[in-house]
C-alpha cells in the first residue's frame, strides 16, 4: 500500500459556527470533513459547557497549500472575536486522491 502526506487540520470552535465554517472550509477547498461534538477546558480554566455551549471539532484531510490557506483565513477572521482553534499535523493517507 503506498500512503500520501496530507495534513489534517483540526479546527475546533464555537458550535453556532459550524455551517458558516463548513461553507468556508469548501470555499478555501477542503473537499469533506469529519465534525463531532468536543469538550474540554482552555486557557481561561472554565469547562467550554460554562461558556453556553458545546464546540465542534471539525477535521479535514488536505494538501499543504489548503491547510495554510484555511488556517490563515480563521487567524484573520476568528481569532479575535471567537473561540476558534486550529492545528495541522501531518497524516499518512491511503487513497490521497479523495482529498485533492
């Protein structure tokens, strides 16, 4: 079996920003994604369920340029109004081809 370098970007945020990120995600050219409900307790120290609601955790399999692309748009449009995380590590991946 021969594996491909992707990155999978891992984007975790504010639920009630889900369809807007989704939207962008596929604009910036992420081709699918995997979302699940996520919990946890940041930097402030308060359980995300204090702040009014679950996150989501969305991931994407993509090539370098996407995952900087993507990851650039939420920096300038999210980091300062919301709670959004992003984070790419690289990922071994068989049948790259979906993901391209």
């Amino acid at each position: 079996m021969r594996t491909t370098t992707l990155k999978l970007v891992t984007v975790i945020a504010e639920s009630i920003l889900e369809d807007r990120l989704v939207r962008e995600m596929h604009h910036l050219g992420a081709k699918g994604y995997t979302i699940a409900q996520a919990r946890g307790e940041g930097t402030r120290g308060m359980p995300t369920i204090d702040m009014g609601g679950q996150n989501v955790r969305i991931e994407m399999l993509v090539s370098d340029e996407v995952a900087e692309r993507i990851m650039a748009h939420l920096a300038e449009h999210y980091f300062t109004d919301y709670a959004v995380i992003v984070y790419a590590v690289d990922a071994q991946v068989l049948r790259s081809e979906k993901y391209l």
